[in-house]
C-alpha cells in the first residue's frame, strides 16, 4: 500500500492548466472563468487519481484537462499540491 502512495501519476503532455468555477449542471464546467462542455464519456481524476462524478468537482480546485478533436473536455485531473507547483503546460 505505500508503494502505491508513492508513486506519482504521469499528466498528458497536451494537458492544459486551469481554475474550477462553481458547479453547474451537465454538461458543462467553468475553467478559468469560461463555461466549457465535457465531452460525452469525460472522465475526471481527483488529485488521489480515482474517477469521480461531475457533482464532486470543488470549486476553485487547480486542474490539468485535455480537450477531444470537437474541443470538449474530455479528462479532467484534479492536481495535488506537489503536481500544482510541476506542472507548467506550455
């Protein structure tokens, strides 16, 4: 079990950074003050890398997401603080 405490989780290289709004209603979420849609099937992380529903998003929580080729979200990472002060998407 610590082993796998200690292991960190790779982020998509294509990943983008952002700040949760408040919660709203499916499909949709806020990043960085722009409402955006989720794709159908988004899957979304939190920061101990387990799947979680839209209704569990915290707002104001810094996020790593990767889009699909109709620009909806399709993955949402909730950052821990260590992944917070590495992750620097270009």
């Amino acid at each position: 079990m610590a082993e796998a405490q200690l292991q960190s989780r790779t982020l998509p290289a294509n990943a983008r950074r952002a700040t949760l709004g408040q919660p709203q209603p499916m499909p949709f979420a806020i990043l960085n003050g722009k409402t955006v849609r989720l794709a159908p099937g988004a899957v979304i992380y939190d920061s101990d890398n387990r799947s979680i529903v839209q209704n569990a998003l915290p707002a104001g929580a810094v996020i790593a997401y990767t889009t699909d080729i109709n620009g909806n979200v399709a993955r949402i990472y909730i950052l821990t603080a260590r992944e917070q002060a590495e992750f620097n998407p270009k």
